[in-house]
C-alpha cells in the first residue's frame, strides 16, 4: 500500500442518506499491528488506553508495551527506544500524551535529538462527560513552544491512515492528532493545504475535522476556503498562493489563535488582518456533550457563520 494511498470508503456510498465517516481511533487500533509489523525498528507504547483494543499477533506481543497509567514514563521510554535506533509509536489520550509528560517531550525526545510517532485520541472535548482531567484543547499550542514538530490533524480516517503510514519510517517528531468527530470524506492528507472553494473577500482556513462545518457555514459568502491537515510546517507558501484580500480566518479545534502567528510572519510584507476562531481558554464546567462544547465556543456552523460574516464586514 501507498504510504500516501487514501481509501475511497465514501465513494461507494449510496445516495440514500448521510455517510457515517468511519471512526479515525478505530481505525488506528486496527491499523497498529500492521503498522508495527512492517517496520522491524516499530515499537508501540501504550499507557492502559487502547490496550484491550489492540489486537496484537503473538508474533508481535514483544513490540507493543503497555506501561500502565504512566504517562512520564510512556514518553521517556520512547526516548530511550529512539536512542537505541527504534521507532517508537506513542498513544493515549492528547492532555496525558502531551500536557502530563510534557518535560519528558522537552528533555527525552527534543533535547535528546531523538523522534518518535505520537498518536492522540480525545481531541478537544471528545469525552466531555469525563470533565477537565480529560480536556486537550491546549496539545497543539504546547507542541508550538517545542522545536522541530510536525504536526497532523486529520479530518477522515483515511487522511490519519494515510499519515501515519508516511511518518513511520522517519526518525523525526510527529504528532497526529486523532477526533472523534469527522468530515464525511477525506480532503487531503498531504503537507500542503487544499483549496476547497475559492472567493474574493477572504481566506477561510478549516483545519481537520472542522472542514465540512466550515463549508456549510460559509455557503453563499465570497470567501475562499482552504483545508490544512497538516498543522506544523505551517503552509505559508500555499496560503499566500491563493490569497485575495489579506484577511484571514483560521477555524482550528484547539485553542483559539493558535496558529494566527504563522499566518502574521507568512503575510508579515502584507497589512492583513486575521481571526483565530477555536477552542476558549475559559474553562467550561457544565461539562455536556462535544455538540454542547461546540457551540458554546462558536465551533458549531452557526458560530462559524457568524464570526466570519462579523469579521468579513
């Protein structure tokens, strides 16, 4: 299989109703042992999340370690598989993959010089019943204060499937930032962004599973909309390429502003504005359910709508 090959599951749908994008954590589960047995250097480290999910060959049983809920301990371990030569896979869910063990992100891997593939489940607010402990809108932004992080958000299954393949072989920092919510096809899963639609007034930029929303929110307005998959390298190149007017829109499902200064240095000869629309940083503590998350921080399409036409305006 092509490292960048995406399946086509929707293109077989019928016309009868709504698709049901598969679930991208799912398909990683599946995915893992194939991904472990295709690299002799492939390692998987779990810590408790996704180990009675994983269906692991005997064969194989030696390369995926669960450590238990040890999450310092889960990345530092990584870095000390990188430094032997293997290729670490890391998952649990974002605030305990990054947030928790983030000093063992800044020393083991970074300051070490070795990578690893770090594999997220949870996203924002996907398990919103779970409460605080259990919130990862601030993976992204944390990964930003680290150097030499590429950075995945998929939006479908496919993409994920299609980056994860690609990142193994490396030796590099990759985090791929698996959602539980879905656009209902894939976009593209490659490092450059896809110009979804173009317009003349603006630039919306949709990243990952915000795409489809974002699309619907912005129907009948003269904007551009361009898709990011890939986070980190920031496309500067891809945005300026397709620029109208110099004012941005960028609609991420982490914090808000996140990525505003890479379009300011990528549009710094430019006068430009730019909206960062995404994740609060108030904390939310009627916790409800991701619906409920979404358009309380203006993520729903309504939202969306709204603070484009507000900002366009």
């Amino acid at each position: 299989m092509s490292a960048f090959a995406l399946l086509t599951d929707t293109q077989h749908a019928t016309t009868s109703g709504p698709v049901t994008p598969p679930d991208q954590r799912e398909r990683f589960y599946g995915l893992l042992p194939e991904l472990v047995a295709s690299d002799p250097r492939a390692v998987a480290l779990l810590a408790d999340i996704g180990a009675g999910y994983v269906d692991v060959p005997p064969d194989l049983a030696d390369r995926v370690i669960n450590v238990g809920i040890r999450e310092q301990l889960l990345v530092s371990a990584a870095g000390g598989l990188a430094l032997t030569g293997m290729r670490p896979v890391v998952h649990t869910f974002a605030p305990f993959l990054v947030e928790r063990p983030y000093e063992q992100l800044k020393l083991d891997l970074g300051h070490q010089g070795v990578g690893a593939l770090l594999v997220s489940a949870g996203g924002s607010y996907d398990m919103a019943g779970a409460g605080e402990t259990h919130f990862g809108p601030r993976d992204v932004p944390l990964l930003d204060t680290l150097d030499g992080w590429t950075v995945h958000v998929p939006g479908h299954a496919d993409e994920a499937q299609a980056q994860l393949w690609a990142a193994l072989p490396g030796d590099d920092r990759v985090y791929v930032r698996l959602s539980g919510a879905s656009n209902a096809r894939p976009y593209g899963a490659g490092p450059s962004m896809t110009v979804l639609r173009r317009g003349s007034r603006g630039t919306v930029v949709a990243v990952g599973p915000l795409a489809d929303r974002t699309l619907a929110a912005v129907a009948g307005l003269d904007v551009t909309v361009l898709y990011a998959a890939t986070v980190r390298p920031f496309d500067a190149a891809g945005l300026r390429a397709t620029l109208s007017e110099p004012d941005v829109v960028l609609v991420e499902p982490y914090l808000a502003g996140t990525s505003v200064r890479h379009v300011s240095d990528a549009l710094a000869d430019l006068r430009h504005r730019v909206l960062g629309l995404g994740v609060g940083a108030a904390e939310l503590r009627r916790y409800g359910s991701p619906e409920d998350h979404d358009a309380a921080h203006g993520l729903d399409v309504a939202g969306i709508r709204r603070s484009v036409t507000r900002f366009l305006s």
